[in-house]
C-alpha cells in the first residue's frame, strides 16, 4: 500500500535555507531534487497524477494504474533510429531494414518468457512483425517450456481480425512452424464495445520484462519508404506486472461476451458487421480451454523509497478502458492522471503528438471535426493555464495533416488528423479566453511564439525525410515531458478517442534528461530551432485572426448536403482502411483426389485463400475453411469469407490452396498434404468498377448464416492443379461489394 496511496505527511514545497557549511556536501541539483520530491519519493508531477489517481479513481488501483518501479532498458526506442534522424538520410538501400531491430527486439523479449506472455496491440502483426513473433514462438515451443500466451487485438469497426487466420499464420508459420505437441498454450482474441477497442501496444513478459508505447505492428507503415516516426520503451521490474493486469479486464470481457448464449448464433468476429459489441477468441492447439486464465501477481513488494534507493525509478502506470467502464464518474483513469501533470507544470511542458483535434474533414469550405467528436477541453484548458496563469513554455511537435507513409493510399494511413499548427495554436488561446474572461488580449497574442511554439515534425533533412522527398514525415508518438524531470510514453492520443490504452509516467529527472538528449533535443532542433523564422509553421496574426473559428462539430450549421457528406466522411473514418472489399462465396470442389489412400477413409478438405498484389506479396491476412470430414473428391462449404482495404485490388490476384487435413481423434499425424492450388485474377471479375452508390455489408451477408445473400456475385470454377491430377476443380463466387475505386 505504500506504493501507491498518499501518506499523511504532506510534502513541503519551500526548503530551510541551508546552513554555510552544508555547502561542499550537498549539491545544487541534490537540493532541487529534495525541494520538489514527496516523502515516499515521487516528484512532485508523478505526485499530482497520483492525488488525481487516488481521488477519483481508487477503484481501479492496481488494475488500470498503480504506482510501481522498474529500470529502462537502453535508449528509447525510435523508429527509424535516431541516427537517421539527425544525420543520415533514408534511401533505398535501406529501405526495408532501416528499423529491423524492432521487430527483432519484440521477437527476442517474447523468446525469454518462462510462464508467461501478454501481448497487445491495435491490430494482428504482419510483414516482419509477423515473422518475428513467430520465431519467438517457435524458440518459446522449443525450449519446451509450458508457457501461457495471450495475444490480443482490438475489432476495429470495418476492420475486424480473423484470430483463426492470425492463428494459423503463427502457429503455422512457413518457417516457424510450431509442432503440434508443443508446451504452449496460446489464446487469441479481440474485442469492441461500441467505438471502444484495444488501442494499447504491450508486451509483458512473467511479470519481469516489458515493451510497450505507440508502435502498432504494421510493416509498409513502420518498417519500408518514408515510414511513420513513434516510440517504445523497454523496461524490466516489478512495473511488467501491471501490464498483465491490464490486460486482464480485456480478456474478461471477451470471455463474458463468448458465454453469452446469442453471442454463438452471430456471425464470426472477423466479418465485418455493425454490431454494438463484437468478440472472438481462438486457441492453439486446439485441445486447450476455450479461455485464457487470469495473470496473478507474484512478486514481492517493497516500500517505494527502499525501491529507489538499490536503483529503480519510480513510474506510475496508467491506462483506461473507455466504454468497458461501467460508471463515467470513475472512468478512464490515465486522463486524470494526464490533467493532473499538466496541471503541476511550473516551467515547461513538451508534447510529440500525432495531433490534439479530433479527426476532421474539410466542411462548407473549412475543416471541421468529425459528427460526434470535439477537441479536448480538460487539456487544452490547462494547457493555456499554465502559459497565461504561471508562464510555462507550451512547446508541441504535430504530424503534419494527411501524412502518408511507404506507397499507402490515405484510406490505409492517414497520420495526420487535418488541421494546421495554427488551428491547434489557436484553440489553446481560445481555451484561455473561456477559462479566463477578463484575459488580457495583448498579454494573450504575447504568448504566441514567446511561450506558445508549434511545429510539424521534421528531420535534418526537412518536412520528408526520405530520399525522394515524397510525401512528409508522420508522427505517431505519444510523449510528453513536464518541467523536464518527467515523461509518459504509452498508447494514449491527447485528442479525443474512447479506446482502451495504457502507458508510463517515467518519474526520475536523470532518465528525463537521457531522453531529452536521446529524442526530444534533436527532434525540436529539426522541428522547430534549425527552421528560419519565416518558413515556421505559425503565423501569430492567422492564429490570433481565427480565435473566433468554430472548429468543433456544429451539424445544425450545415446544409443536409453538408451534413450528408459529414457522416459519410465519418462512416468512412471509423471503419479505417480502403473501401474496397471483396467477398468470396466459397462453394464446392470436384474430383479432389484421395490423399488418405485406399481403405482409409476419404480427404478431409479444408480451403486456405489469400489476395496478392502484383509482386506476390500478401495483401490481406488469409482466411481458411472450415475442414469436411471424409468429403471425398467432391466436398461442399458453402461458406463466405471477407477481404477488405484492397489497395488497386483490380491488379491483385486471389490465391486458393487446398489442403487435407491429417488427424487421428484430434491429434495431428503429420504435415497436411497439399491437394493443390489455384488461382483468380481479380482484374477479370465483373462489376468492379463502383457505382454512384454505396452498397453495404448487408447485402451480402444473411444474419445467423454464413450464406451470402443475393447480390451481384460472379461465378467463377478455378483449376486446381498439384502435379499429379490436373482434374480438379473449385468452385467459387466473388462479389466487388459495389465495384471498386482505383
């Protein structure tokens, strides 16, 4: 308890002058430190967070914050690395390795793990990530210890995961392929509640080892050309333990809503479907329970000053679960705790964000937010305070709007909300004005440019640090550093998004100051210091000329065109990705041959189909059939599978591949024999080209049935060939859901 909860004795903000001869044993700095650090240990931001923690949130100690300890590990983790951004230019030759160490790094943590394993994240892994999650899989399988994972992702609206298909991916990975006797126990699973999923990004290892911060897992945006810039962080201690227990809750939940009885009359998790809530979970293998177990804490605690003297540092986790709260009054703790550092600023506060608006499109010749959304009125308003009310310098590095990495369209990532450094600048003077009426219009255009500095991120190479100078540079960082003697570094955006996060108050002014000159110092450098004055990107007159700009969501303001257009923009926001979809009827096969043999029964069909583009790479994750036992040369499905955000999708190519499935009571015999393969090619399908309108999911899915309804399906019979017979078919029916944009 004396981790986390005040002791009575408060701490004292003014120090007895020390006497003359104090002097040679007690340095400047060592007095500082003494003046602003509370009993137990804290600083006075980590204790302002904690107050707020404790006040509105006791509830929830130890389950979405705590106030622990651990060591950093290394320098933070940049991609690309650091030395790209100060010095070096990506080119082409590096272009597929400049920041290979992550995933390598992420692979190498989950290899240690000897019980257990929690990893979470926005979305599955792919590309690289993917490979090395499943090397440090099969290392784990190795080894031949019994450890228990947990992967868990979030079911985004428009973009749900196929666990199954993630599953096999890993599990059966081409090159880490793990043996069907293997020690580990692995659950996979994702979640949605309303407009709330998984966003946090963590990787716990037995309660030791931890990684977490705002990388998602998604190779052309993190590890090709002109990548998106974020940070990690690598930790070990007593702080891995939250971690687990974060994720916990998550977990919980996709267990309450699977038990449910009308949860198993729903269609699969990864179909895309507008349902309020949406779960899935798979194992592997097969034979472990239908649920994960909870993570129980082991270690043994110790007093936080007795932790920071044999050389921990002090952090205070902080995370919230957005709709899975069940009483606002209580909800979300990390925002508290994130108003609450604010608040305590007394000299600086600098901020490496994505963006502090609410996603936004262009409206009636202005940008406005999204319908529903608005900006974030608790941190903007103590923003302003603490510039007008105490004179701390606001220093903030945005991703510039509609930054794009690698060759994405802006429908695949978009990295940039949509507004200007001036908007941004401009809400945080108009937040003064509302919380402080009498404000001095003079003082307040004063603080622009003198307290007040803004800047899109840049390298040393400019706005792109790519060799071509395409596009710009995002940022998809979330970091913010209060008077220079502490920092959170976590999962959690500062504009307004009801997800589930979680991050580190990292509460030491060493560690601060190592990642200042790690990160912060070169990156505002390029930012901000190195611009000329007349190529910055704040211009104090637009800024203190557009104060009186609504740029909230007014939808009583708009025309019906207008708003029309809004919620079709925000349809469109929130289902992320491309528009383009396909939907595969998978139907029947004909005169497979018998991979069992004579006198041993029939081939126990299943069909594995996947996009690719037209350099062969995967475009969308693969989905596999159900098995049909004994289904002899001529088995039915009958089932439908989805594929969405295909980008050029008319110059992709769908790949089939049917497998037999070798098993005895449950236990795999051997490898699966191939029974052959096949292939589409998606530019000779009709109906591609889309219509004035929209067509919905709806159409070609029936509820309760995995039987696509009427719709303009094309029926197409595929050649399956395996070298030995040359006979076979599959029939299937493909649907462009509306036809698709180029």
């Amino acid at each position: 308890e004396a981790l986390s909860h005040k002791p009575e004795q408060k701490r004292v903000h003014t120090m007895v002058e020390p006497r003359e001869e104090e002097f040679s044993d007690v340095s400047e700095a060592d007095m500082n430190a003494a003046a602003n650090t509370s009993p137990d240990g804290l600083s006075y931001v980590a204790d302002a967070a904690r107050d707020a923690l404790n006040e509105k949130h006791g509830m929830y100690w130890r389950l979405a914050w705590n106030v622990s300890y651990g060591k950093v590990i290394g320098e933070i983790l940049q991609t690309p690395p650091k030395h790209f951004f100060v010095s070096e230019q990506l080119d082409y030759d590096r272009a597929q390795t400049h920041s290979d160490y992550l995933p390598e790094k992420m692979g190498e943590i989950i290899a240690r793990a000897e019980e257990w394993v929690d990893f979470t994240s926005l979305g599955p892994p792919d590309g690289k990530f993917l490979d090395a999650m499943a090397k440090g899989l099969k290392a784990l399988s190795d080894s031949g210890r019994p450890v228990v994972v947990r992967i868990l992702t979030g079911n985004i609206i428009g973009m749900p995961t196929d666990n199954d298909a993630l599953a096999l991916a890993l599990c059966k990975h081409a090159e880490y392929a793990l043996p069907d006797d293997t020690n580990l126990k692995i659950w996979i699973g994702s979640w949605r509640k309303g407009t709330t999923w998984n966003h946090s990004k963590i990787i716990a290892v037995d309660g030791k080892y931890l990684l977490q911060g705002g990388h998602n897992v998604w190779d052309p945006h993190y590890l090709q050309k002109n990548p998106v810039r974020d940070l990690t962080m690598e930790a070990e201690g007593l702080v891995a333990e939250d971690g687990h227990v974060f994720a916990n809750r998550m977990w919980q939940y996709i267990e309450k809503k699977e038990r449910e009885y009308w949860n198993f009359l729903r269609a699969p998790g990864w179909v895309p479907m507008l349902y309020h809530s949406r779960t899935g979970v798979c194992q592997w293998p097969p034979s472990v329970t239908p649920y994960p177990p909870m993570y129980e804490r082991k270690a043994e605690l110790v007093p936080l000053p007795e932790a920071i003297e044999r050389g921990e540092i002090p952090m205070v986790t902080c995370g919230r679960f957005g709709s899975l709260h069940h009483d606002a009054s209580t909800a979300n703790p990390s925002d508290s705790a994130i108003v609450a550092m604010l608040k305590s600023a007394k000299t600086s506060i600098k901020l490496s964000l994505q963006d502090l608006g609410p996603i936004a499109i262009p409206v009636g010749g202005r940008v406005r937010a999204l319908p529903g959304l608005g900006w974030p009125a608790d941190y903007l308003r103590e923003l302003g305070l603490a510039m007008y009310e105490r004179g701390v310098d606001v220093h903030i590095v945005l991703s510039p709007p509609n930054s794009i990495p690698s060759d994405l369209s802006a429908t695949q990532a978009n990295y940039g909300n949509g507004w200007t450094c001036n908007d941004v600048a401009a809400m945080i003077i108009r937040s003064i004005k509302e919380n402080v009426p009498e404000a001095d219009e003079e003082r307040l255009g004063g603080l622009v440019g003198l307290n007040l500095k803004l800047a899109y991120l840049r390298s040393s190479k400019g706005a792109c640090d790519w060799e071509n100078k395409e596009g710009k540079s995002g940022n998809h960082s979330k970091f913010f550093i209060v008077d220079d003697i502490c920092y959170y570094i976590g999962s959690q955006n500062l504009y307004v998004a009801n997800l589930a996060e979680w991050g580190i108050i990292v509460d030491s002014a060493d560690q601060t100051q190592k990642v200042m000159e790690e990160y912060w110092n070169p990156l505002w450098a390029a930012a901000y210091e190195n611009v000329p004055e007349t190529e910055r990107d704040c211009n104090i007159d637009e800024i203190l000329g557009s104060l009186d700009i609504n740029r909230n969501d007014a939808l009583q303001d708009l025309t019906p065109e207008q708003q029309e257009a809004a919620l079709l923009a925000k349809k469109a926001a929130m289902a992320g990705g491309s528009a383009n979809r396909l939907v595969v009827w998978l139907k029947s096969a004909a005169n497979l041959r018998n991979a069992d043999g004579v006198g041993r029964g029939s081939s126990d069909a299943y069909v594995v189909i996947s996009v690719v583009d037209a350099d062969g790479k995967v475009v969308s994750p693969p989905q596999r059939s159900r098995v049909i036992d004994d289904g002899g040369p001529n088995p039915t499905w009958n089932e439908t599978m989805f594929f969405e955000g295909l980008e050029n999708p008319h110059s992709c190519t769908l790949k089939v591949k049917i497998l037999d499935k070798d098993t005895l009571l449950g236990v795999q015999l051997k490898r699966d024999d191939d029974l052959g393969s096949g292939s589409v090619d998606l530019g000779t399908i009709e109906g591609n080209e889309r219509p004035d309108k929209e067509r919905c999911w709806s159409r070609c899915f029936s509820f309760g049935n995995r039987k696509p309804a009427k719709g303009r399906f094309q029926d197409i019979e595929v050649v399956i060939k395996d070298g030995k017979n040359e006979d076979a078919s599959l029939f299937l029916a493909l649907d462009a859901c509306g036809g698709w944009r180029v």
